[in-house]
C-alpha cells in the first residue's frame, strides 16, 4: 500500500519538478532494531519515483562503513540530501512523517541550491562564525509548530559550511530525548546541550542564541 495518496503525490511531484538542480537521498538502513527503516524506505522509494530530479541511492548502516563514515552518520533510520554543492549538513535522523514530511521537501530544496532566504543581519553574522556549530532539532510528526524550527536550522546549514542542522525523530530516539530532556517538542539542542531554545522561534532569536555562543 502506497504511503503517498494520489493527490499528495502529484503535488509533490510538481514540487520536485521544480527544484534548481538534481539531489541524491542517501538513505541510511538495517534489517533489525530499526522501528522505522522499512517505512521511511518506503517513502523515500514512492519519492524518488515521482521525478528524474530525485535519486535514491541506499546503504546497510553495519555493512557500508565507508558511507557510514563519510557522512557521520549516528543511528538509523537517516536521510542525507546532497545537491550540487554537495554534502551542505542537512541530516533527517527518523522518518519525516506527518508534519515533518514538509521539512523533508524544504530540506530538498534547500540541497538543490535554493536560496536560503536568510535576513541580512543573519548572513552577517554566519560570514564571521568561526567555530562549528550542530543543531539538532527534537520533532514528532504530530506537531505542527516543528518543520518551522526545523527549517529554520536547515536554512542556516545551508549557508554555512560551519553549521550542521538534523532533525531528530524523539520517539524513535528516546535514549537521546531522555538525555537532553526533551519533554516538549520542538527542541532545539545546540553543541550536544550547550544551549536549548524551546519551541518555534524567529530566525533571529536562534542567530541571537548562537551569538551568545561565542
């Protein structure tokens, strides 16, 4: 049974047709204790068939050690988009579902080369960082407010080589929930719980947290 409706998967097709240039989905996967691999498989196999702009290439998280690596890839189910600028730091970690499936198609975007849309106070500040900053961000499908701070990372990603942005599926990952205390979604942890920000919040308060930083 397909994952996407009909009507869902026309409209997403008319998105991917519009994408500036070609992405690859590295996807992530294993047989066993993976609650959601064959899903998101699923998703990104019904995805990749709906336009030439999409390829999917596949890899065993015990067996290929070498993409594994190459990518820094954590835990499974995940999902690396990579465009023509390559590798630009967006990570899905669990399937983007429900809501999520949104920060999916922006993520998409985003790693074909659109432009970021980021305000000119927020491009200042990422052409002086100077350390390296990881954002993950705690999601559940169900929530509405989430692809927006999701995005939000994503676009900073995208314009810096010095920011990595993950979304993070926090039931799939409860061991990670647990330990950064994620008990409200979204979540925004910052350096592996240097910073929190809690909730959907304007670009410029995630830039200002950020500034804090350093």
């Amino acid at each position: 049974m397909a994952l996407l409706s009909a009507k869902d998967a026309k409209k997403v097709q008319e998105i991917l047709q519009a994408l500036p240039a070609p992405v690859e989905l590295h996807f992530f996967t294993q047989e066993l204790e993976c609650q959601f691999c064959r899903e998101t498989g699923q998703l990104l196999r019904e995805l990749a068939a709906l336009s030439p702009n999409l390829k999917l290439t596949e890899h065993d998280f015990v067996l290929d050690t070498e993409a594994v690596s190459a990518f820094g890839v954590e835990m499974v189910p995940a999902i690396v988009p990579v465009g023509p600028a390559g590798d630009v730091g967006l990570r899905f970690y669990g399937i983007p579902a429900g809501y999520e499936f949104a920060s999916l198609l922006e993520g998409l975007k985003l790693a074909a080369g659109a432009d970021p849309e980021l305000a000119p106070e927020t491009e200042s500040f990422l052409s002086q960082l100077t350390h390296e900053v990881e954002l993950e961000v705690y999601v559940t499908p169900t929530c509405p407010y989430c692809p927006g701070m999701v995005v939000n990372a994503f676009r900073l990603a995208a314009a810096s080589p010095k920011i990595k942005a993950a979304m993070v599926e926090a039931t799939e990952f409860p061991h990670l929930a647990i330990r950064y205390q994620v008990r409200g979604v979204p979540r925004t942890v910052i350096n592996r719980g240097k910073a929190f920000i809690e909730g959907l919040v304007p670009e410029s308060h995630l830039v200002e947290t950020l500034r804090n930083l350093s």
